[in-house]
C-alpha cells in the first residue's frame, strides 16, 4: 500500500534560524498538504498543493509539490517560538482518495 | 466562518463500555471524515461520507465501531464496546471539493 516517510522526526532549533522538512512517498500524488498540529488541537492547513513543481508560500512559510509528484518539501523561514509543533503531510492520488498521513516532524523552538 | 465542531472534547470510559462523538462540518462542505489519531503517529481515516453516503470505511473495525450521517450535514461515531487499544484522538474532518480537508479540534478518548 502508499507510505509516507516523513523527515526528520524532531527538530531541535533556536529561534531565528531556519527549518526544512521533506515527505516522500511510494506513489504518485495529485494534491500535497501541510498541516500542523498543537497539543491538545486538530491538524490546522498551512499550505495546500495541487501541481507538480508548484511553489506556494504563507507567509515565512514555503511549500513546494516536487516535479516527481512522489515528494513535498516544508521550509520555515526564520523560526520564532510559536512555530513549535508537529508538522505533518499529507497527500492523496485523486480528489476524492483517501488522504495518507506522515508520521509528523516535530519542531522545539529555543530562545 | 464557523470551523468544524466536535464534542465532547475529551472522555474517559472504562473498557467494555459504549461511547459516542458528534461531528458538525463546515457549511456547505458535502464531505465528512472521520479520523483516529494514535498518540505519536499522524491520522488514519475511518470513514468518509459523500452526503450521507459512505465512500471509504475500508479500515472502519466495524465490529465494534460504526458512524452515521443521516441528513447529510451532522454525524456521529459509536464505539461499542470499546478496547484499552481504542485510546486516541478522535478527529472529525470535512471537505467542500475533495481535495482539502479542514479538522475539527478532536476528542481524545481514553479507555481505562
């Protein structure tokens, strides 16, 4: 069946410095999503993408669906302290499909 | 615009017991999921309903487990009688087109 591996699994950073995390699965997506989660919460949308080589950004964060449509990128400008959480992807090969789920980075901020 | 909403927010049942969560969507969003979220891994879907039918309950224990959307808008999933290994977060998730789904806050259930 479809994998998502999700890296890395924590990331410990100080703040003001820069986070990257990447999803790769074993088959091809149509739509690549990036959520994160806070204790306690549910999965909130950062970013949705729904093209290959398509590059989006939300404010100090930028996504990219990678041109294999097998892999998505997650890049955190700057980090300050509310960026704490888990982040995870997300994705599915048609619209109505099922949506698999990384296993979540999850990112500590130190002042 | 108002978000997905769920209740209860948290619940503490022994095993053996029943139990049941409610699930309102987003307006107008024809798509309803239901997810289970083991502490420490990402969601894993139960069901999806397509109005108030069901498209996916592939991985849905329905021995124990079942889901309705009667009139297409709210929903409900049961667990009876529930397990220790049912302990999770329970979220409930809606979508307008298919392919972006917005969740709900969840319901962490801890079975004793």
């Amino acid at each position: 069946g479809q994998q998502l591996n999700q890296s890395p699994q924590s990331m410990f950073i100080q703040e003001g410095e820069d986070v990257s995390m990447n999803c790769t699965s074993s088959s091809i997506f149509n739509t690549w999503l990036w959520y994160k989660q806070d204790p306690g919460e549910g999965p909130v949308l950062l970013i949705a993408l729904y093209k290959a080589g398509e590059l989006t950004s939300n404010g100090r964060l930028t996504a990219q669906f990678g041109t294999t449509r097998k892999d998505s990128f997650l890049n955190i400008s700057a980090s300050i302290p509310s960026d704490v959480g888990i982040y995870f992807c997300a994705g599915h090969t048609d619209s109505w499909g099922k949506l698999q789920f990384g296993a979540g980075t999850q990112v500590v901020v130190t002042p | 615009e108002a978000g997905v909403a769920q209740s209860p927010r948290y619940k503490i049942i022994e095993k053996r017991q029943s139990v049941a969560f409610w699930c309102n969507p987003i307006s107008g969003h024809a798509t309803l999921y239901w997810y289970q979220q083991i502490l420490g891994q990402g969601p894993k879907l139960l069901i999806q309903f397509q109005n108030n039918g069901v498209v996916d309950d592939s991985q849905l224990p329905k021995d124990r487990f079942s889901a309705e959307r009667l009139k297409g808008v709210d929903s409900t999933l049961k667990i009876q009688p529930a397990k220790l290994e049912d302990s999770a977060v329970y979220l409930c998730a809606s979508s307008f087109s298919g392919d972006t789904q917005y969740f709900g806050p969840g319901t962490r259930l801890t079975v004793l």
